[in-house]
C-alpha cells in the first residue's frame, strides 16, 4: 500500500510539478483513515474517549444542558464528526439515556468515511439505532447538536511561506528519489494570513476547515443549535508550522512513507469563528480542554468512579490528570463553540 501511495504522487508531481500541501495530504489521509486500524494503543495515536469514559459522560452531560437551551425540542439530531471506534458516542448515549425525554427526542447520525471505523462504530453503540453519512451534505435538516472532537486537526489545510515580503504556497515536490518541501507561485493568497512576516515563516489557511464550518453554522443558523469544537488549536492569526506525523505513537516524518502516518495540523479556532460569522452564527470560546471538563465536574465524576471502583483509584486519577492538567492535554486542546438561536451560549467554552 505504502508503495502505491508513494508511486501515484511522485507520479502526479512528476505529470504537474510540485502538489500543494494541501494536496499532499489529502493523496496521505484518504487510504490512511481507510483503513481503519489507526487509533488505540495498536494504531497510531490516542484520543481522549479512548483514555478514560469520563470524557464522553463529560460531553454527554453537555448535551443534555445544551438540549434544554434549546428548549428542549421534540426532535433533534446529535450529529458526530469522524467518530473513530465509537468510544465517545457510546458514553455520550450512556448519559443521554439518563433523561429519557431527551433519548426520545434525539436522532443519532455520524460521519464517517471508512468503512473500517463504521464497523467499530457499530459495536460500540449495540442495538442502538443510527444513520451514518459520507459527507455533512446529507445530514438533515431540523435543530442539531454537533460533536466535532479532533476532527478539524485532520482536514488538509494549505500553507505559505513568506519570501521576500510576499507570500508563497508551499508545496511537495522531489528531491533526487524522495519528497521534499518547496514553494510555489500562487495568485490565491487569503486575505486572512498575517500581515508582515520574517522570510522563511509559515502560514497555515484551513480552507476545508472553514468550508464544513461554515455550512454547519449555516445549518444551525436556519434550525438552531451548536456545534461543540475540542482540538488542540490556538487563537490566530499566528505564523508557524504546525503540520505533524504521528506513526505508532512517535513523531514521524511527514514525507516518508506516505499514507501511513496520521497528518495533522493545529486549528486556528479565529478562522472557524470568522466561518461561523460569515453564516449568520455566533461562536464561543475558545477555553482550555482543561477549564472546561473541570468546570463540567470531571473532577467530582473522577472520585465518583475511584469510589465505586478502589482498585482502579490510581488509573482513574492518571487518566484525569492527562485529560486535564496544563502539562498534558488540558492545556494544549481548547474548546469553542458555534450556536445559533439561543439566547446564551452554550456552557462553559467562553469562560462563562
């Protein structure tokens, strides 16, 4: 597999010349996220459901607030966004199922491509009934709470290099028998990159990211809503090269091997909040994963579980700290949200 991926690139730029980034990584992440076997201590990286079942009873407890401000509508869909073995929907449902009006209310639908993590999707959630999409553009109308955890890291995003007081695409091409980084006239530069940069600095644009953003703000701006957004991010407009490759949970080179790597970058929450604005939605945040899960009482459901389960006491205050201390994921992940016709944002993503 890892041949074929490399041999239609090197094919491609060899046909047109150098492929944008974000070309790259889209010919990278397709047969990568196709494949299935990519998250768990046997894939490559790690997400906070496969940590702990605090953080989905966390998110569960979220969505159960978020409905009644909503006010609690007969019907609603929960929508997740790249669910990947099901770990966070489940223990969501867990909680939902707590407030029967709510479960009654509530239609599940997820959006997943590989038909790998659909499977795993599927016995996570049992007996429960869902409808699983391709794409966001057959999700159905009607009010909606989204889950959208670690999903805008793994879109394709394109970046520029500042040369000589302009800014550059920057590209893949080849270096004798390998891939290299290189940059490429455009005449498409965003107006939202950072004005002056030093020569050589990075800049990236997630156009995707924005894309789907701005169509699901579009959606809640029409039937209300909101979208919850936990990534590890910063608030831009910022310079630097966030584009990194994870393989068997070490840091890899994102040019080696293609197609078996998870290819991520940091999101920019200020471009998915300028998205969000341009549809007529409004947009939270963003807080620390950390002040937000603690804040929601992960701390309390922490000494809960270690109570009911003393052999595990340790494990459990392991698995808080990872989830929530500014050395670990708590700072480094931030949450936002995108809302529309409500009277007051959702809670805890804007230090409210």
């Amino acid at each position: 597999m890892t041949d074929t991926i490399l041999a239609a690139i090197t094919d491609e730029i060899g046909r047109q010349g150098p492929m944008t980034v974000e070309t790259y990584m889209k010919r990278c992440l397709e047969p990568y996220y196709a494949a299935g076997n990519v998250i768990g201590v046997d894939g490559d990286f790690t997400t906070a459901p496969e940590i702990s079942q605090m953080f989905g009873e966390i998110i569960g407890a979220w969505v159960l607030h978020v409905h009644q401000m909503m006010g609690a509508p007969a019907s609603f869909n929960l929508v997740e966004l790249g669910p990947g073995r099901g770990a966070l929907v489940r223990d969501i449902m867990r909680v939902v199922s707590l407030r029967p009006d709510t479960e009654r209310a509530l239609k599940l639908h997820l959006v997943e491509t590989s038909p790998e993590l659909r499977k795993a999707q599927r016995m996570a959630l049992g007996q429960r009934d869902a409808v699983w999409h391709d794409d966001i553009s057959s999700l159905p109308a009607g009010p909606s709470i989204i889950i959208a955890n670690e999903f805008f890291d793994a879109l394709p995003v394109r970046q520029f290099v500042a040369r000589g007081g302009r800014w550059r695409e920057r590209a893949v091409g080849m270096q004798g028998d390998g891939l290299a980084f290189c940059d490429i006239e455009t005449a498409d530069v965003p107006a939202g990159l950072p004005g002056a940069a030093n020569d050589g600095a990075i800049a990236e644009w997630h156009q995707t990211g924005q894309a789907i953003a701005g169509a699901l703000a579009h959606r809640l701006a029409t039937d209300g809503g909101a979208m919850l957004v936990i990534d590890y991010g910063y608030e831009g407009p910022a310079t630097g090269d966030t584009l990194q490759a994870v393989r068997a949970h070490a840091h890899a080179d994102a040019l080696k091997a293609p197609g078996t790597a998870d290819l991520t970058t940091h999101v920019d929450f200020t471009q998915l909040r300028t998205a969000a604005s341009a549809a007529s939605a409004s947009f939270a945040g963003s807080v620390s994963q950390g002040e937000f899960l603690s804040a929601l009482g992960i701390g309390h459901r922490a000494q809960k579980l270690a109570a009911a389960n003393p052999h595990r006491a340790a494990a459990i205050e392991t698995d808080l700290a990872r989830l929530v201390s500014p050395d670990a994921m708590g700072a480094l992940f931030r949450v936002g949200t995108i809302y529309a016709r409500m009277a007051a944002p959702p809670p805890f993503t804007s230090g409210n």
